[in-house]
C-alpha cells in the first residue's frame, strides 16, 4: 500500500513534466514530503521502471528506506524518466491517474 495521496503522486509527475526531475519545483515538493511519502515514491517508480513487481510494492517501500543513501529529491531527481516511470507504476498497481491529472488542471 502506499503512504501518499494520489494528488501529491500527480501533482510530482505534473511538476517532472513541466520542469524536469532535476528542476527546483520538483525538488523541493519531493523535499517537503514526510519519509513515507517518500519511500512511497520512490517504490512506485522502481515498479514503473522494472525494478519490482506490483504484488512486491510493500518490499519496495521497505527497500527505498532500508537504502536511502542520499535524499529522495537528489535520488528521483537524477531520473530523467521519472513522470513516464511514475504513471507506469501506477498502471502496473491498476490505479488510474487520468482523472486526477484532470482534477489537478482544473484547481487554480
């Protein structure tokens, strides 16, 4: 399961599209997050890009902070594909991020 709300996972991919992985945007949201945010994030993208099955996501989560060597917006940050591997994550656990991507263009 993961520890972070649909919006900040749409609201990251937004911000990765929009200003890179590696822009300030983008960082600083990640930095702002709490450390289940975080390892959430980051165990979504390595399903995305691979790394973990779906079933596995638990095992992700206790990898990403087991591993954490360096702080999760620098660590995210150096993944040029992160928006693609996010959205794939998430259509590997069969959660639908199209329409909060609608209901995130639509707040002011």
């Amino acid at each position: 399961m993961l520890d972070i709300s649909m919006h900040k996972i749409v609201r990251v991919i937004a911000l990765a599209r929009e200003y890179g992985s590696d822009g300030v945007q983008t960082r600083n949201y990640i930095a702002d997050m709490n450390e289940d945010e975080q390892s959430s994030l980051v165990a979504l993208m390595w399903v995305g890009r691979g790394s973990y099955d779906p079933d596995d996501i638990e095992e992700a989560r206790r990898m990403a902070v087991a591993e954490k060597t360096s702080p999760t917006e620098t660590y995210l940050g150096g993944e040029p594909q992160l928006a693609d591997m996010l959205e794939d994550g998430l259509d590997a656990l069969d959660i639908n991020v199209a329409d909060a991507e609608d209901n995130l263009r639509e707040r002011p």
